[in-house]
C-alpha cells in the first residue's frame, strides 16, 4: 500500500522533471498528451478530485473497471459517486476530514458497487497535488483492485480458523517443533496427554518429556525430517505426573515459504491403553494356547464347511490321531462314526450352520485311528463374526471308562438297594437339620409306619419315643452334628404304632462330604425279644445270686472260724485246705456281689439315698479297706485333695463302690514298687476324680471294650490276676446315673488315667427296692 503511494508520487515527480528538462533544452514537450497516455495507460483506476472534492476526470481503467460512463462521474462530488457503497461513504468522508485537518490520508479498503450491480473491493491512495506555495491544487485518488486478494485472504482466513478449530477440537494432539525440538504450538490434547499446560510446553524441549533412549530417536527422526521424509513412529513420553505414556507419531516436515525444512508438525495418538490392551491380549491369547494344548478334552475348530481347521494335541489321546494328520481335512472323512450316526450327525452340523442352537451334551459312538469303538461326549459351541456365524469349536471327550463306571455305580447302587431294602433292620438316613431323607421299609415291621408316612418329617416329630428319651435322642444328634460326639451304639425305649412299648438298638455313623457332616446314617435294630430274654436272665442272676449268698457266707464263717484256731489246732496241710476254700468262697462272694449289683441296674431296681459328704473322707476310708493289698505289692500310693473341697450330695454306698473299683482296678493292673495317684478337687461345675498309675495299661484295641461286662484286659491276664470284669461297667451305670462323665487315657507299659466327674449339685435320689453292694 505504502508501495503504491509512494509510485503516484514518483510518477508526479517525473512528469514535473520532464516539463523543465524541455524548457531548457528548448523541446516542445505536450505535458498534457504525456500525461493523458499515462493517465489511461495505468493499471490502477485512477480520479482527479479538485481541492472542492469535485472530479475533475477519471482514467480508462476506472471506467472499465466499475462500468460507469465518464459523464456519469466527471463533475460530481466524489463523496457523492454512485459507486459508493453506503458503508464506504463513511471511510471517503473521513479522507476528506483528514485533508481538512491537512493530516496525512492512510491508504483505506473500501466497497464498491459497479454499474451492474455487483461489489468489488478497492484500496484506496489519495496523493494531494500542491503549488510551489504548498497550496493544494487538485488530489489523484488512486483505487487499485483487490477484490481477488482479498477473496483469497478470506477464503485463507476461513481456512486457517477451520484447522484451528480442527486442532483445538482434536482428540488426538497435535504439536509443531522448531529444527532444535522446541515446541512453539500444541493443541489442547497434547497438553492432556503429557499433563503439561500449554503454556508450560511452549518453548519446551522434546527432551524434557522424553526418556533419554527415546530423545536419541527424537534427534534421528528429526534429522530424516530436514530430508523431508513423512514417516510414523512409536515412542514414549515422561507425563509431568512421572508416568509413561505410550505414544504413536505421524510426523511430517514443516516447510518455510522458501520450501526449506523449518520444524517438524507431528499428530500424536495416546496408544498405552491399547498398548495394555494388547499385551493383556497377547498374555490372553497365550493363556488360552496354553489351555488349548493341555485341557484334558479335544478341542476341535471348524469351518462352515466342516474343514477342521486346527485340533489341539489331545485329539491323540482321544480319537489317537496326530494334529497335522487331521487339519484340513472334513471331519466327516475321518470316518469315525457308525454308518447309523452319520445321517444324525450331518443334521446336527447342519442345524449348526444354520443358526440352529445344538444340544448342550450329545453321545456318540466312534471309532479311534486304530478302529477301536469308544464313547464320546461332545458339546458345540458357535462362533460368530459382526453378528453372522463364522465356525465351530467342538469339545470332545472320551467317556468311555466313565461310562463303564456309570454302569458298574448303577450295578452296586442297584444292589446295595436291594441289600437296603432286604436288610433285617431298619436303616434312616437324616440330613443335618434331622429330616429324614430315605429309608427302608423295615420302618414298618418295626414301628408299624408306612415309608411314605414318615419320609421328609422330621425325626423329631414322628412319635417313636416318649417325651423323655426324645430329648436325650435331640441332644444326641445336635452333639453329633457340631462334632462334639461321635456316634455310638445306644440302647432306648421307643413307641410303636399302635402305642405298645418296643425296645431298639441303633448304630449310627456319620455321612461327610469334603471333610463336612452332612448328615447322619442310622440303623435300628427291634431288641423287644432279647431285651425280655436279658431280663428273664438278668432276674435269674439275680435271683441265683441272691440264693448263693447265704451258703457261701455258711461257708466263709466256718472257714473264719477254723483258720482262726478256736476249735483247735490245724496241721499245716489241713490249714492250707481251709484257705483256699476260704479264699475261693470270698471270690465267689465278690462275684456274686457283683451279679447282684448288676442285675440291680439293669433291673432299674436299685434306689439312691443321698446325703453331703466329704469325697476325700469317703475315699479315704476305701484306702484303709485296701490298705493290705497296697502293702503287699509294695505300691507307692499318693494322694491330692484340693483345698476347700465341698461337700455334695451322693449316695455313700455308691461313692464307696466307685473309689474302690477305680482304686482296686489301679491295684491290679499295677506291678510292685509301681505308683498309684488319687486326686480330687474342684473344676468348674463339677467334682473332678483322677485315679492313674503306672501300670501295664490297656492296648488300643481293647478301648471299646473297657466299659463292657466280664472286661480282662489281656495285660493283667499274662500277669495270672484275677477279677470279675464288672468292676468297670458298674462304676459306669453309676455315673450315668449320677449325670457325670468317665472317661480315661493309657499308654501301654505306661500306665492308665481315669477321670470321674459328678456335678456339684450331686446324685440324684431315687426310689428301689434294693441298694447296691
């Protein structure tokens, strides 16, 4: 614009230099015709405005340009021309504003309209014409057309803020270097990538985001970039936060007008989630390989065409053939199935392809590579691809020894059935909540209930035993499902159906699963019959018992007397005779004490007289009734009483005979110079007696039997002792009755522990006809 000015100026300049020259030189220059061809002949449009603003005359160019005649022009108002638009009046008024005030008129770009009604954009120069006097003679506006210039400027502009926006809007980021890697432009998600604002990363080095291995790539893309070669690229940046990000770059060389290489402008995409996401594919994809190798079933994978298209390596196992020998092939020319299931087979394949869902599970008989018929399972599964199905993965496995093992579970299931229906005693199995889950149909020759009465109910609420028994039946079962008891065989009193009283025996063991009681399996056995025969025996024990006794105390009084000498001397021979008849009528009269007593319990004959008493008193009167057998085996006896020990409740007889059996057991099983310990005192709830020696013990295999009549352990039978083996089971029957516990612990050729406990609140007083012994 200044360019042009400065040419109207120069062009006055040489005319008025040309003017003189011709004077001097005596050459009759016409100024006018030159003037007048320069005037037309400029490229510019041209007016001649008089110091009024009237024109005064316009050239060629502005006349051809705007499409005005001259008569249309010449002699108006320049401010009034019609080729004014109504915006660019303002802008010609303020030229002539500026004249006035004789300040210097700044080139202005305006709108014109030409004759046809069309606009065209003009710069505007106005160049003032002065006198030697500095008085404005006339002014040459000069207009040159920059319509074009100014579309394209536009057009440019319009285009420079579409990639602006396209930048600033970007997901992907987007950055421009210098030749030395600093960055002068990013968009938005660049600065979001590295976690940078775009103001610190202006002017920032590549090197501060990049790894020192990576900045060395930087420096050679770069280099490959002064050469102008576009390429792509992965790399890494350092994010301000101290992670990596992992970033793809398409970067292209930034040219200068001149076409030289200035920079670098690079679109960077954030790849580390796919980058994770294809390492956790690869990691996947390996996964499943590994799987697809060693999964115990044959994997096969099929086209729509039935082509096998890979098998993993197990199809040796399974159907004896090597991957590569099956691998495009069509699984039907394998010839593995029976003529009868091809056609069935053809179907199921077809419905496949068809969309059609196969069933879950589905048996075959085939034949291996070596001919050999097996059983198969086989499950298929369709693939499909943007909704349409692809191929097939069909998982195939050989059932043949589980179904051998099927039908040989259902040949033992089938007979232990019949075992368990059959069976002369009643079996009930009761998950852990107590329902009775199956039984067989002895139920009813014992109880008199049909299965289907019974089955579901509750074992509680069924009615086989009174108010009394079931409540100790309940605890059971609740101890045996916490763990807290093992199941054993019990004796009780049930109802039948018809409200008679009928005796059974159970058995019961525990049903586990994965190391869990899930319930518990019980067998009944009806004892009516043999509990009336152990009675009549029972009854005639204790009637022969009873008879015995008063014999053998004749005959233990006589031989009292006669060993005491007081009808006369004896001979050594005629002494020994009575002593052995005196020590066998006194075993006799232990054994049948002992009858007596047991027949009393079983009986239920016996009564309970209680009264308080001191258990260490009473135990130490049974160490001074065995004192005799102590001395002679030279048994080293201790005793611990506890401090304060209370008294309690218990029938003295009772007490008597548990102190002596446990004592006289300990004795017995004790060999001389041996140990005995006694202790008594107070836990918890309870009055705790321990009763251990040093003795032979009791092997392992003798445990259950411990508590059992006519019990020998077969330690103190090698070692000639004699004793009834009842001392035991009737200790038992009294601490049962007495609500306590007894229990021991032996090592043998260690010794044995027993353990006696009666609650404090004491032994229970009942009724009998008879006390023990």
């Amino acid at each position: 614009m200044e360019k042009t000015q400065k040419s109207g100026k120069k062009t006055i300049k040489v005319l008025d230099m040309v003017e003189k020259h011709g004077k001097t030189k005596g050459y009759a220059f016409n100024i006018m015709e030159i003037y007048k061809g320069m005037f037309d002949a400029s490229p510019e449009a041209v007016l001649i405005v008089d110091k009024w603003g009237k024109v005064l005359d316009g050239n060629k160019r502005f006349y051809e340009w705007l499409g005005y005649r001259r008569g249309e022009i010449v002699g108006k108002k320049f401010i009034n021309l019609p080729h004014f638009k109504k915006t660019s009046k303002s802008v010609v008024r303020k030229f002539f504003s500026q004249r006035n005030r004789h300040k210097k008129i700044m080139p202005h770009e305006i709108r014109l309209a030409t004759k046809n009604g069309g606009t065209v954009m003009g710069k505007v120069i106005v160049s003032p014409v002065k006198d030697k006097k500095d008085k404005l003679l006339y002014e040459i506006v000069m207009i040159s057309d920059v319509t074009k210039s100014k579309q394209i400027e536009e057009t440019l502009k319009r285009s420079e803020e579409k990639y602006r926006i396209v930048s600033e809007t970007a997901f992907d980021g987007i950055g421009i270097s210098d030749i030395d890697e600093n960055l002068i432009y990013v968009n938005p998600a660049f600065a979001k990538i590295v976690g940078y604002t775009r103001k610190e990363l202006l002017g920032m080095n590549l090197k501060k985001i990049s790894t020192k291995d990576e900045f060395k790539n930087f420096k050679d893309h770069t280099k490959r970039r002064k050469n102008g070669v576009k390429e792509q690229y992965e790399t890494s940046f350092v994010c301000k936060n101290g992670s990596i990000r992992n970033i793809l770059v398409s970067a292209s060389p930034l040219r200068s007008a001149s076409g030289g290489v200035k920079g670098t402008i690079a679109i960077i995409t954030d790849i580390t989630e796919r980058k994770r996401n294809e390492r956790a594919l690869r990691a996947s994809e390996e996964k499943f390989r590994t799987i697809f190798k060693n999964v115990s079933d044959e994997i096969v994978y099929l086209d729509k065409r039935g082509k096998i298209l890979d098998i993993n390596p197990r199809s040796k196992d399974v159907s004896g053939y090597e991957p590569k020998e099956v691998i495009g092939k069509n699984f039907l020319e394998l010839g593995s199935f029976s003529l009868k299931d091809v056609p069935k087979v053809k179907k199921i394949f077809r419905d496949c392809v068809r969309g059609k869902r196969p069933m879950s599970r589905m048996e075959f008989e085939v034949k291996d590579k070596k001919g050999k018929r097996i059983i198969v399972e086989s499950k298929i599964n369709i693939i499909k691809k943007g909704g349409e199905i692809d191929s097939f993965v069909a998982l195939v496995r050989n059932i043949t020894e589980e179904k051998e093992a099927k039908d040989k579970i259902k040949e033992a299931r089938d007979r232990f059935r019949a075992i368990f229906e059959n069976v002369n005693d009643m079996i009930i199995y009761l998950d852990e909540g107590g329902t009775i889950v199956e039984l067989n149909k002895r139920v009813k020759d014992i109880f008199g209930f049909s299965r289907e009465e019974i089955l579901g109910k509750n074992f509680a609420k069924v009615g086989f035993f009174e108010p009394r028994e079931l409540s100790k039946i309940i605890k059971f079962f609740k101890d045996a499902m916490s763990g807290k008891r093992n199941p054993s065989v019990k004796q009780l009193k049930a109802k039948h159906k018809d409200g008679s009283t009928i005796f059974v025996e159970t058995s019961s063991r525990m049903i586990k699963t994965n190391n869990k009681i899930k319930g518990i399996l019980i067998t009944v056995r009806d004892v009516t019959e043999r509990q009336k025969i152990d009675r009549a025996k029972t009854e005639f024990v204790s009637f022969a018992s009873h008879e015995l006794r008063t014999p053998l105390s004749t005959i233990n009084w006589y031989a009292e007397m006669l060993l005491s000498k007081e009808r006369g001397y004896l001979t050594k021979k005629q002494e020994k005779y009575i002593r052995e008849i005196y020590d066998g009528s006194r075993k006799m009269t232990e054994l049948v004490g002992d009858f007596l007593n047991v027949s009393r319990i079983e009986l239920g004959k016996f009564m309970v007289e209680t009264k308080l008493l001191n258990f260490g008193k009473v135990a130490d009167d049974v160490l001074k009734d065995l004192a005799l057998y102590i001395e002679r085996y030279k048994l080293n006896l201790t005793k611990s009483y506890g401090k304060n020990l209370p008294k309690v409740k218990a029938d003295p007889k009772l007490l008597q005979i548990v102190f002596h059996n446990l004592i006289y057991n300990a004795i017995k099983y004790t060999p001389p110079r041996g140990k005995i310990n006694l202790s008594i005192k107070k836990r918890g709830s309870d009055i705790l007696i321990t009763v251990s020696d040093t003795g032979y013990g009791i092997p392992a295999k003798d445990y259950s039997k411990v508590f059992t009549k006519l019990f020998s352990a077969q330690m103190l039978q090698n070692k000639n002792q004699s004793g009834t083996g009842l001392g035991l089971y009737i200790v038992k029957s009294i601490i049962g009755y007495s609500n306590g516990k007894i229990w021991f612990k032996s090592t043998v050729n260690k010794g044995t522990t027993f353990y006696v406990t009666i609650p404090l609140c004491g032994m229970v007083k009942r009724k009998g006809s008879t006390m023990l012994n």
